[in-house]
C-alpha cells in the first residue's frame, strides 16, 4: 500500500508539473516539494496523511476548497513559500480550474483511502 502511496504522490507531482508549464516559480516549488517528499519513508508519509488529511476527509469528498486554503498543516514541514505557492495557484493562478482541481481532489481521494487501508492493516498486526 505504501508503494501506492509514492506512486501517487509522484503522478500528482507529474500532473502539477504538467499545469505549471513553463512558469519558473512555481515549477521550481513544486520540484522542491517533489523532492521533499522523496525524503518521506513510505510509513512516514502514511503517518502524515493519517493525521493531516484524514481528519479532513468529508472537505475532500465535498470538494471544498478550503481544505487547503484552511488547514495548512496538510502541508506541514513543506516550506512556506511552497505552500504560498500551491495556495496562490488554486485560489487564483494556474489551478483555478474546476477540472484540475477535481483531478487533484481525486488524487486526495486516493490518499485517504490508502491511509484508511493502512490504518486498518496497522490495527491487525
């Protein structure tokens, strides 16, 4: 499940690197925080979306944009310009879009269903 996990994280950084394009700021905070990531061991990255996006999951499954303009500790550790970024890209640059935005939600929907798997594999063992 864990490998699942990274595998997503990557194809969302890839879709993300894909909408930004040739703007150089936010390719080069997206690259930082795909960087970032690889640094998470797998359990570490389970942890953080257990306890960071989970908690949130009906704001996700209603596509509320303020699960991320609100909670910023679902970006926790990231650097704040980084998350400035994302911020700044969703609220009114290159992600205000209602179908990349729902893309990204459904890679959050993937998230929280590994994490729920996760944590019940954790409960048997």
């Amino acid at each position: 499940m864990e490998g699942i996990l990274h595998q997503q994280i990557d194809e969302l950084i890839s879709y993300l690197l894909a909408i930004v394009g040739e703007n150089p700021k936010a390719y080069s905070d997206i690259t930082g925080v795909q960087f970032f990531m690889q640094q998470y061991s797998p359990d570490r990255l389970m942890s953080a979306i257990v306890s960071r996006v989970c908690p949130y999951k009906d704001r996700v499954i209603a596509r509320d944009d303020r699960f991320f303009m609100e909670h910023k500790e679902v970006f926790d550790g990231l650097p704040d310009e980084s998350v400035r970024c994302f911020t700044d890209l969703w609220r009114g640059g290159l992600l205000n879009d209602d179908e990349y935005k729902e893309t990204i939600f459904k890679f959050f929907d993937n998230f929280v269903v590994c994490a729920e798997q996760y944590m019940k594999n954790k409960k048997r063992v």
